[in-house]
C-alpha cells in the first residue's frame, strides 16, 4: 500500500513539473509579424502601392468585408490594401493582384501564393447563406464593390483607387509573412 502511495506522488510530481516547464496554460497568443508597404508599377506605368497583412479592424471597409466572412463561417484570411495611382498615367489600367514568393525562381516554379481580389471572392465564393441574407450581400457588393476592380480599364489616366486583396491562411501560404511581394511581369516590389 505504501509503494503505491510513494508512485502516486512521485507521479503528480512528474506531472505537474511537466506543466509548470510547458508552460502549463498560459493564454497568452504569439502576436504576428506586421506587414510591410511596398511598391512597384504596371507596364503601363500605374504605380502601386501595396500595404500587406492589413488589420480589418483598422478599415471601414475591411471590418465590413471581416465581418461578412465570420457570420458566413468562411475560413480566415489575411487582406492586403493596394492604392493604385494612375495619375501620371496616359492609358487606363485595371485593378492587379500580387503574388508573394521567397524569391524569383519559387514564383516561377509555381511555390507562389496567389492574392484574390476581395469583390471576387465576395462575388463567387462568400455566397449568402440563405435567402434573407440576399439584400444585405448585394448591399455589401454594392457599396464596397461598385469601382471594382477587377473592371478593365478601370483606372482611368489622372486617378487613383484604392481596393482589397486577399490569401487564403492554408498550408500553402505557411511561412507568407517573411516572403517577398511579385507584381505583374514577376517584378519584386520593394
């Protein structure tokens, strides 16, 4: 009887030294790294701007397109907010995506992470749920969605806009926050 004893304690001992060396329930959560702003330009000459891993709360728009993803219980993402300038521009452009990678040659051997544009998303995937919920999607396009992009040749000469891009947080895009920002023709934007 006293040999079980002796392991009983012995054995809370060991637990409870394991919990206190793990850490044992600290609620505390590893903050993520801060995007970055880079920039680049189109062949047309628009330059963009792009500010990566931008908090939703800290945009009207985004904490609208945030809370429209949490009530349909669609997975987490992380947005991106592009201002796109064409004021020194003398043809229209349209709204473009990047694309992070570690380096040139993972993007040109296909170990890229595609950004989407959020009115696509918003139009193709987030879907209402039910029928009630129609009017305030079409609200949400509406207001947030109405400038595009993507619209061809929707940057007209002499403006700017700014929208949204997003990725997907999948185990492809593991590791995305220390990766470099590629915009069109593969062009590093620093």
């Amino acid at each position: 009887m006293r040999a079980r004893r002796v392991r009983t304690a012995a054995v809370s001992g060991l637990i409870a030294g394991v919990l206190v060396g793990c850490g044992g329930g600290s609620s505390e959560k590893p903050k993520a790294a801060p995007g970055k702003t880079v920039s680049g330009e189109t062949e047309t000459g628009m330059k963009m701007k792009v500010e990566t891993f931008v908090d939703p709360a800290s945009d009207p728009k985004l904490k609208r397109i945030e809370a429209w993803r949490v009530a349909g219980h669609y997975p987490a993402v992380d947005y991106h907010r592009v201002t796109a300038d064409n004021s020194a521009g003398s043809v229209a452009d349209s709204g473009r995506t990047v694309r992070f990678a570690a380096n040139l040659p993972a993007l040109q051997s296909g170990r890229g992470v595609d950004s989407r544009f959020t009115c696509d998303v918003l139009a193709y995937e987030w879907l209402p749920p039910t029928q009630d919920k129609n009017a305030a999607w079409n609200t949400l396009r509406k207001d947030i969605c109405a400038d595009g992009p993507p619209k061809q040749d929707g940057i007209a000469p002499k403006q700017r806009q700014v929208y949204y891009l997003l990725t997907d947080r999948d185990f492809s895009a593991r590791g995305i926050r220390a990766m470099n920002v590629f915009g069109p023709r593969d062009a590093e934007f620093k």
